[in-house]
C-alpha cells in the first residue's frame, strides 16, 4: 500500500510541475508557447513532431524561458494535409476555416475544393473570402466561378483589403467573433494584407516569433496563432500549392463531398466505390447535374491517392 501511495504522490508532484499553455508557433520540431504572459521555446522529446498550432499542452520547464512539450490535451478538430510519405499538421481546435482566393492571380479550384473536403472531414465549418475585388474587369468570371460552391453552401465574402480596408476589417470582424479561425490561401491571394488589417501589430509579431524561433527575420514558413481576445483567434498558415489528402479513407471521403450525402446507401451495390459501378446513384447524380463533374473528378484522384500512401 506504501510504495501505491508513494506512486499516487510522485505522480501528483509531476503533474504539479507541469504548466499549461497553447502552442502560437511551429517551425520544424521547434515551438513558441504563450503561458499566461510569457512566451517560451519548448520543443518535443525525442523526434516526435505531432504538436500543432492551436494546441494545448502542459509543458516542463527546462530553463527560466525554455521547455519541453510532455502532453497535448484532447483536441476538439485537428485539421493536417499529408502526401505519400508523411503528413503535416497545420492547426489544432479550430473552429472555422477560411480559404482566401483572388480575382488575381487566378486560383486553382483544385486546391479551393480539397481545403473544403479537409474541412469537412475535420468537423470545421468552411468559408470563401474572395479578395481584391476592386479589379472589377475579373470579377465576373471570378463570381461565376465560386458559383459551385455557392450552390453547394459554402458562404462566400468579397473583399477588397487593399481598395476597402475599413469595409474589409468591418465585414471580418463580425464573422471571427468568439471562433479560432485558420486562413489559407495560395500564395498571391492578399492573405498577409487581411491578417495586417485585422491584426494591426502581426508584422511586429512575425519578427518577434521569428527571433524566438530563430528561423530568420523575414521568414513567413511557420504557422502562426494571433489570440485576440479569450474566446477568439486567428491563425495564419504559410501560402502553399498543394493540398494532399492522403490520410482520408474512402468512407471519409464520400462523407466529406457534402453533395453526396443525398445519394449514399442509394446505389445497387452496398459498397459501391462510386466510379464505374452500374446503378451508382452518385454517378446517375453526377451525369444529371446535380453534382459537379469537376467534385466528381476530385473524388475519384483523392481515392486514387489514399490507396497510395506508404507511412
């Protein structure tokens, strides 16, 4: 009974000196955690990488301004993208998820979509800002093509943070109130303008995070979590061209097409992969128009990828 009660005790002692904290940047295995009013460097034991942005850990404290990470608390959503050999986490209890496009440069629907189908698949609500557009003579063709995701219910914001500021910040504010919010975007889509609009001091942040992570000054290739107020923050994730789904099985996929949910458990056969089968209800779906061959495309190459994964 001693030596149970011995154990009881150390266990507690551990835990008591364990602090608490949320992870505001990640750059390799290195991390820059906000504990109250301090800002520490901890990093993780061993290789592991499995920490992201957004995250709540409990860290130990190895020095007056260092640590090491020792237990990430349970997760609400967790929102990663992974290719053939690894994955990479991008944020943790996010609530909402806003891609950014333009009017220019021109975007890929490819990424637009696979972002939707992320969120989906993580339980976060999705949004579509629409950017810079104040260049008016791209605007129709831009608008017609966000109609397919309109129609599928995705809200969409147009926005012009360069031409319209004021307006801008003003539309935003509203929709991030009480939400942890993660922006991303192609490189090119204005991204940096909307997070310097809503957060007036990221600039002066970014240098300070890069001086703590000692990444180099100008670097914008970490992920990055701005608190605004308690109930409230904005993560800012580097722009990038690829949106690998790897990790998503076929049941998390056709979940994940939300077009799809009328038509599942309709098709002649019960475990229908929804590509060439006969009688497939989201191929007759699909050939009437009622949903998208472009989504249908897409679906079908994520399946392609998620049979290929090597880790």
């Amino acid at each position: 009974m001693g030596g149970r009660k011995s154990q009881e005790k150390n266990s507690k002692d551990a835990s008591a000196a364990l602090e608490s904290g949320t992870v505001i940047a990640a750059h390799g295995r290195h991390y820059l955690v906000q504990a109250g009013e301090q800002k520490l460097q901890c990093v993780t034991r061993g290789k592991k990488s499995d920490v992201a942005v957004g995250d709540l850990i409990r860290f130990k404290r190895t020095s007056p301004n260092q640590g090491v990470v020792e237990t990430i608390d349970e997760r609400k959503t967790l929102l990663y993208r992974s290719d053939q050999y690894k994955s990479k986490l991008l944020a943790a209890n996010v609530t909402q998820l806003f891609i950014v496009v333009a009017t220019e440069p021109g975007f890929t629907d490819d990424l637009v979509s696979r972002a939707l189908v992320a969120a989906e698949s993580a339980g976060v609500s999705a949004h579509l800002i629409l950017n810079k557009t104040d260049i008016v003579e791209a605007l129709p063709k831009t608008r017609e093509r966000l109609q397919v995701y309109a129609r599928l219910g995705y809200p969409i914001h147009e926005v012009s943070a360069r031409a319209e500021p004021e307006q801008t910040r003003a539309a935003f504010m509203p929709l991030l109130e009480g939400q942890n919010t993660i922006l991303i975007g192609q490189s090119g889509m204005g991204k940096s303008s909307l997070i310097n609009l809503i957060i007036p001091d990221a600039d002066i942040a970014v240098r300070e995070i890069s001086a703590a992570l000692d990444t180099g000054k100008h670097t914008t290739t970490f992920t990055r979590l701005y608190q605004m107020d308690e109930n409230t923050a904005i993560i800012d994730s580097p722009g990038f061209q690829e949106f690998g789904l790897y990790q998503l099985s076929e049941g998390m996929l056709e979940r994940a097409f939300r077009e799809f949910a009328p038509y599942l458990g309709h098709c002649k056969f019960y475990n229908c992969h929804h590509l060439t089968e006969p009688s497939c209800a989201v191929l007759e779906a699909v050939k009437s128009g009622e949903i998208a061959t472009m989504r249908h495309q897409l679906y079908a190459q994520l399946l392609h990828e998620s049979s290929q994964k090597l880790y």
